[in-house]
C-alpha cells in the first residue's frame, strides 16, 4: 500500500476527498503494522481486543454478550474468539452462579503476562509518529477529537460522496462456500445439538450478507451422504457424528438453510460432490444403509478414499436420481458441482478402472473414454435439471486449468501439474459451448504472477471462453498468510477490481466461509465497506426464466 502512489496516479476533486482518503489509507497502515506485531504472539486483532477488555474489567468477569457489546468491531463471533483464547491459557471460562444461561470470562496470569509484554512492544510503535512535535501532534489530536464527534450519518455521506465505497455493478454474484466436509465451515464439529447448528448457520449467514453477499454455495452432499432426510442416503456423519443418525432435536438442516438465506434475499445453491462415497477408508463412518454396502461392486478404491466408478452407467443413474430428489423437493436456486470428477492423480498410481474399460469394448483410448463418461453424466443432469425444475441454475466449479497450452493451443499459457481435460477428464469448454451448464467458477486460487499459473493469465483465459454462459472467479481468501504474496493486504482487493474490468466475467466466490470470521488482511472489513458496500442483484441468465 502506498499512498503516495495513489495521490500522484489521481487527481483529487478537492482536499476533503484527499484528506478522507488520506485518513483510510493511514488507518489501514497502522492496522497491517499492529497485525504484524500481534502475530509474533500468535494472535489476532480480535482477540487482542478482548484480552484487553477483560484486562480492564478484571477482577470481575465478563459474559460473552458483553465482551461482545465493549469490542470495536461487534459483528465478530465472540463465542468462538474467546473459545481460542481458553485453549491457548489467556483466559478462562466458566458457568454464571447466577444465571447458568451465561458464561463468565476472565482473563488469565498468562494472558496479563503477555498484555504486559506487549504493551513494552508497543511502545515501538512511537516510532510511527516520532517525526512530528508536540504542537503538530495537539493540533492533530484536536482534529482526531473533533472528526469523532461528528455525526455518523454525515461521515458516511462524506464516504460515499467523496469516492470511498468503490462504484459497485448493479449486477454481480458474490457468494461464498460453505463446506460441510470433514467440518470445514459448518457445523463447527460433529454431534452438535440442533439449536447449536441453526444458531452458528445464522450468525454465519448474517455475516455473510452484512459482508455485501447476495448467494450462498452450500455443500449438502459431501460424500454420498445427506444433509437432508434423502430416501437414498445417510444422514451424514458430519451433521450428527455418526452417518445414518438423523439431527435431534429432529430438523430438515437443508430445508432450514433455504428457509433462512431466502429470508435475506439471498439465493441458495446446492453443492454435491458428484463421485466421492467414503472420505477416509477404515476411519469414516459408514452406516449400514449406505451405497457401498448395498452395491459395493459399483466402488473404486484411490487414495485412501472410496469412489463410485464414472464408467458404470448404473452409477450415473443413481446420481441423477439421487439429484433429482434434491431439485424436486426443495426450491434450491443452483446445483453445484466442485471439481472432483475423476480425482486428482497420485503419482505412480493408475485409478483402478481398468475393468470397466475392458467392459465397454475400448472402442476409444481411454483418456477419451473417461472423458466420455464424465460427459454423460453431466448431461443426463442438465437435461434432468431442465424438466424437474426450470428455473434451478447448474454450476460447476472446476480446478482453474482447463489445459496447458504446451497440450492444445486453446489451453491457457500456463505450467500447471494438473488439468480438468487431462487429468480430472473433466472437459469444461465442451459443456460451456453445448449449454449443458449455466455457469462455470474455476478457481483461481493463485496470486498475480504465479510461475505455473497466474492469476491474470487465467482471468483472461476464462473470460475468452464463457461461450455465452455465465463466469464467477473463484478466491482463495482462505490463502491469507500462506505465503509473502499472500500476506499483502492489497491482493484480494486487486483480484476483485481486475476481474470487475474484465469482460465476460460476472462475479465472485470465495473459499471458504469460516475465514471471514478473522477478517484476514481486513478483507472482510474491506467488502462491507467498500467493494460490496452497496447491493448488487444477481446476474440476470436469460436462457433461464
């Protein structure tokens, strides 16, 4: 981030829209470098509040709601910051003797320990403001003083007046994945009572359209199982910890989640991962009732993990069945399928589907075989899709590289060790160019740059080969830290205003939910108030009434 920068490359209409833009920048400056010094504690700015609060209330306790009510920013999820900070020793929890509904929270010797070193780490931060002399520094706080006194209402006209909130497309999808798998997102662990999991799903939703969202990609079926009363599968172990088990108090989990994010104007497509049947071989939950009980002849095993056979067509049929069941009976906006057609190959390792090539005569090379499967079964659904619910949307969400174009000139000039054509048999441009998907959101989890596939490359690429339907870019905001690129708090942002000037392209997704709740690199601060602070409506698909 550079201000200086910025100022030389815009011309400012006057200088209360330079001073505003001014006073962001900077409070974006301080707050990436307090985040740099707190994360050599392992800590978040987040809880850092609230160890602070606690330190101020001590020795008296302090309940969750109003931890909640004294902190800056009161859209966090208090509950589960402060359930970090109990396994790390900063502080401590137990029941109300007065009311057993609350808990009490205090903070530990520990945590006074390191609030106390930090305050000596803090003092570096006089460093900043070292330059300027006491009477710059009066007159600057007198400033300060007088800018917090005005009221909210104008500072937010002066906002949107002067430029902050970035101008927003009356049209857009913005949408994140909440993932039900090995509980990624949601619920937060397995067992949960039913209460518990309808609470942490509206506080999810609710941050999510507070964060400017206007769709929610919900996986329902992770791995041949159901987060709905499903006349073809379990109950899965996700939702109530053991697979078959149904949620108790009893509920219809999908039926609630539709319910609420339409409630908020929202639209709710459901994810299903299309071939995946047992996670983890030996360690999953399998109940008695489930397809790989009942017709084991029609599984794979790869990796650990246990596959329906693409090259069964008795395997397509249950799959469209077991779709059809989910279209039919619940008003979902979209059915979504991620990327796992044929899985990702391990090295040195043929997937077993040896006999059923055998089978089905080998009259094509079995690359084109397996693609040919793949094609069918999308098929079969789209044509399925198109009768049982007219206006239910398709998706699919395939790895960001269709092909190299070291392989085919229509590739994308990219490295990549993996492809969808290649090696997940998945030919995206083929379903695109024949209408059998409505929509298509690889995901572009890389950064500007990348060596084997960067991010620009592929935004172009995919913009060029839309056919027509719909383009959503897949972010990785999950990637946060992982690397130096990923630690700049401006890469996120970058990727949102280039897909937004390019052509082709209709919004957003983001992977994945629960990495909103710490607002890394202020990226959740930074949609809500800015690049999503005004609604957008969901592109309109004309081939769909």
């Amino acid at each position: 981030m550079s201000l200086e920068k910025d100022i030389n490359q815009q011309k400012f209409r006057n200088e209360k829209q330079k001073a505003i833009i001014n006073i962001i920048y900077t409070y974006n400056w301080v707050t990436e470098r307090l985040r740099l010094l707190l994360e050599s504690e392992d800590l978040t700015l987040q809880q850092y509040n609230i160890l602070r609060i606690l330190r101020g209330s001590a020795p008296q306790p302090l309940s969750t709601l109003q931890i909640r009510e004294r902190m800056l920013d009161k859209m966090s999820d208090t509950s589960r910051i402060v359930d970090r900070l109990v396994l790390k020793g900063l502080v401590s929890k137990k029941a109300s003797k007065t009311d057993k509904r609350l808990v009490e929270v205090q903070i530990t010797e520990r945590g006074k320990k390191l609030l106390a070193k930090l305050d000596q780490k803090n003092h570096q931060m006089d460093n900043i403001i070292g330059p300027l002399s006491d009477k710059e520094m009066k007159t600057l706080n007198k400033l300060l003083d007088k800018m917090r006194a005005a009221p909210v209402v104008l500072i937010m006209l002066m906002l949107s007046f002067f430029g902050f909130a970035q101008q927003s497309p009356k049209y857009e999808f913005r949408a994140a994945w909440i993932a039900t798998v090995d509980n990624i997102d949601w619920p937060s662990k397995k067992g949960l009572p039913a209460d518990s999991q309808r609470a942490e799903f509206i506080r999810m939703i609710d941050m999510h359209k507070r964060n400017g969202m206007n769709a929610l990609i919900v996986q329902i079926r992770p791995a041949t199982d159901a987060f709905y009363p499903s006349p073809y599968e379990p109950w899965s172990e996700w939702l109530t910890g053991k697979q078959g088990v149904p949620p108790s108090p009893y509920y219809d989990p999908l039926e609630f989640m539709i319910t609420e994010t339409h409630k908020r104007g929202m639209e709710f497509h459901a994810w299903c991962n299309p071939y995946r049947a047992d996670f983890a071989i030996g360690k999953s939950s399998i109940a008695p009732t489930h397809v790989t009980r009942i017709h084991p002849e029609w599984f794979l095993d790869y990796g650990g993990k246990r596959y329906f056979d693409p090259g069964n067509k008795e395997v397509q049929d249950f799959v469209t069945e077991v779709i059809r069941d989910i279209v039919t009976r619940y008003p979902v906006d979209g059915l979504h399928f991620d990327d796992y057609f044929y899985p990702y190959r391990i090295t040195g390792r043929e997937f077993p589907d040896s006999a059923s090539y055998r089978k089905s005569g080998m009259s094509m090379p079995k690359d084109d075989w397996r693609r040919s499967n793949v094609d069918s079964i999308i098929v079969m659904l789209s044509r399925m899709i198109r009768s049982s619910r007219p206006t239910c949307k398709f998706g699919i969400s395939p790895f960001g590289v269709w092909r190299n174009i070291d392989k085919d000139p229509r590739g994308s000039n990219t490295k990549a060790g993996q492809t969808n054509y290649d090696d997940l048999y998945a030919d995206i441009l083929l379903w695109l160019k024949e209408g059998w998907i409505d929509y298509v959101a690889p995901q572009l989890y890389w950064e500007f740059g990348h060596k084997a596939a960067p991010y620009e490359v592929l935004l172009d690429w995919w913009s060029k080969n839309t056919f027509g339907k719909h383009c959503y870019i897949g972010l990785g905001i999950y990637r946060a830290g992982s690397n130096a690129a990923w630690k700049d708090s401006t890469l996120l942002t970058r990727q949102i205003e280039a897909l937004r000037k390019t052509p082709n392209i209709q919004g957003a997704i983001f992977f994945s939910s629960k990495n909103f709740y710490s607002n890394p690199n202020g990226w959740s601060d930074s949609l809500r108030l800015k690049y999503y602070a005004e609604p957008a409506e969901i592109p309109p698909m004309d081939w769909i009434k």
